[in-house]
C-alpha cells in the first residue's frame, strides 16, 4: 500500500462563550484532486499555553463545533483542527486563538 497523505486547506474561526467554531468543508485536496471519502474532523485545543489536546471529534461533513466544557471567561484559548479522511489524518490548521469574553 502506497503512502498517502491528505493534505486540505481548512479556515477556522472562533467565536463567544460557549466557543463557537466553524470551517468550511473542502471539496478537494490542496493538489486539486477530489475529496472522494466523507471527512470527518479533530478538533485540538490549548488553554493559556498549554500544550494541544483533543478536545472533540467532529462528525461526518460537519462544519461547525461547539465548545462549552471548562470555558473560563478572560482565558485564551487556541484551537487547531485536522481533516480525517479513510483514517489519514490532515495537518493541522493553523491555530485560531480567542480569549473568552
């Protein structure tokens, strides 16, 4: 099996409390080939510097992801996502970063 990798350019955006999230879903790869699998989402986040978790999965052609566990008003919080397709994984974005109001 050849070694594949998915590379997709995803834009990110935050919002409130709870933190809202929203991407819009690639319809092809950065190469322009066609995304042909669903793609499914990880949605990885820092709190004030800490190190990335996963903090969600998003499902099946889903756009948007709510975040209300541990928000802290006046806290920075910085999220990252990676598109999943037949299980590879892409790189992530880059980091979006709000500080709740």
């Amino acid at each position: 099996m050849p070694d594949m990798t998915l590379i997709v350019l995803l834009i990110l955006t935050a919002t409130g409390n709870p933190i809202g999230l929203s991407w819009d879903a690639p319809t092809t790869n950065i190469d322009g080939s066609p995304i042909v699998e669903p793609l499914t989402y990880n949605v990885y986040r820092s709190r004030n510097g800490s190190p990335y978790r996963l903090t969600k999965h998003a499902g099946i052609s889903a756009t948007k992801a709510s975040i209300t566990e541990n928000v802290v008003s006046g806290e920075l919080n910085c999220f990252e996502i990676a598109a999943i397709e037949s299980g590879i994984s892409s790189s992530l974005t880059l980091p979006v970063c709000i500080t709740v109001p």
